[in-house]
C-alpha cells in the first residue's frame, strides 16, 4: 500500500466517547500533520511531528491528543469532543518541515459529535 | 497572521470553457503551492511554484507566482467534468518552513 492511509473514513462519537484517528503513511516521510478541515474554514493546521517529534502544536484544546510513535504512523486521541468539533480531519506528510515540496494528504476522516 | 484570500469563492462554468482563479496574500511567500480537492478525499498537490514571475504548467492547468510575491494565479484550460472540485492555494515562506498557509479554496462546477 502507498500514499498515507487514513482509519476510519467516517466515525460518529458522543461527547462523552473517547476514540482515535490513525494515519499511516508509506512514503518515507519524516514529517507528519494533522489539519483540521471545517465547511466554509480554511485548512487549520494542529499539529507537526519532525521525526517523532513534536514541532507544533497550532494552541490546540487539550481534548486533541497526538501521538506520533514512529515517521510512519500519527495518531490524534479524541475524548470529551464538542458538536463544534465535527469536521473533515486531514493528516498529511512530507519528506521533511524545512522542505520547499507539497504535502501528500490522506482522504481524511470525517468526524461528527453528537 | 497571513491570510489567503481566493477568488472566486465558487463558479459555475460550461464544458470547454476557461477557467481563472487568484489568490492573494497580505504578505510575501516564496513558495506557491495548488491542490485539488475532489469531494470525499484529501487535497492533492497540482502545481508548485518556486520563483517570483515562474509559469509553470501541467497539462490543461497552468499557474503563475505572482511577481509581488503577493499572489497566485491557476489557469485551467477546456474544463472537464472531473475538474469539478475545490481547488486551494497554499503559501509557504522559508522562515515558517514547517507550515503551509491554505486559502479559503474555490469550488468549481462543471455543468455539460
């Protein structure tokens, strides 16, 4: 499988759920992101990961955890989630942050609160 | 911040016509950066600009980096129906080189 691989596409969770987004990339990338992506709104970029590393975190509420384990995989913990919260999560990778190249992005997962 | 404004919102446009869409910036980038967003999927990269005054093209689309280093341009020649999406604009500067700053995006429809 190639590309950066987003699970699940689509996933409905109460305010009081806790569930997590996985992204997977095959690219050999070492820089990975999270954006969310809400109708009529800019991309919001959340967070950046350098080589497992957090390099940004775009002041994000505390009920979006990332967790980066290794270059290939990025995941984003969710729990006590607002209605506000429902939108398209984008993750994305590239080769490295200070590279001059586009981003490759997943489908995205599309989150609705309830 | 900087933010990207794109031009226009949405349009409407018959088979076989020409399209133009703009995004400008309150600041400068060195990097411009287009994507098309089909429904249902993530951005995928177009085109890429590198210099102030580059054209570059890539089959029926062409895009221009603005020589103000201030805006972008994205020319798509003889429209198809699979054109029909959202198309963004992202701006990158080399002291913020972790981030890309996206456009509001324009939806693009295609009617036969």
């Amino acid at each position: 499988e190639t590309g950066v691989t987003q699970t699940p596409r689509h996933l409905v969770m109460g305010m009081t759920n806790k569930k997590s987004l996985k992204c997977e990339q095959h690219l050999g990338h070492n820089a990975m992101y999270w954006y969310k992506q809400s109708a009529k709104k800019p991309l919001e970029l959340m967070f950046v990961y350098n080589f497992k590393e957090q390099t940004e975190n775009n002041s994000v509420p505390s009920r979006f955890s990332p967790e980066c384990p290794n270059s290939s995989h990025l995941f984003l913990h969710l729990h006590t989630l607002q209605p506000e919260d429902s939108a398209l999560y984008l993750c994305a990778s590239s080769q490295g942050t200070g590279q001059v190249s586009g981003y490759t992005f997943g489908s995205g997962t599309r989150l609705t609160v309830v | 911040g900087q933010q990207l404004n794109q031009s226009p919102q949405s349009m409407f446009i018959q088979e076989g016509e020409d399209v133009s869409m703009n995004c400008t910036s309150s600041s400068i980038f060195n990097t411009w950066l287009w994507y098309k967003q089909d429904p249902g999927e993530g951005p995928v990269l177009l085109i890429a600009l590198y210099k102030a005054g580059e054209l570059t093209s890539n089959g029926r689309l062409t895009a221009q980096f603005g020589i103000t280093r201030k805006d972008s341009f994205l020319n798509i020649s003889a429209s198809i129906p699979s054109d029909v999406g959202i198309y963004f604009c992202a701006g990158r500067n080399t002291g913020t080189a972790s981030k890309l700053t996206f456009g509001t995006g324009t939806r693009l429809q295609v009617t036969l």
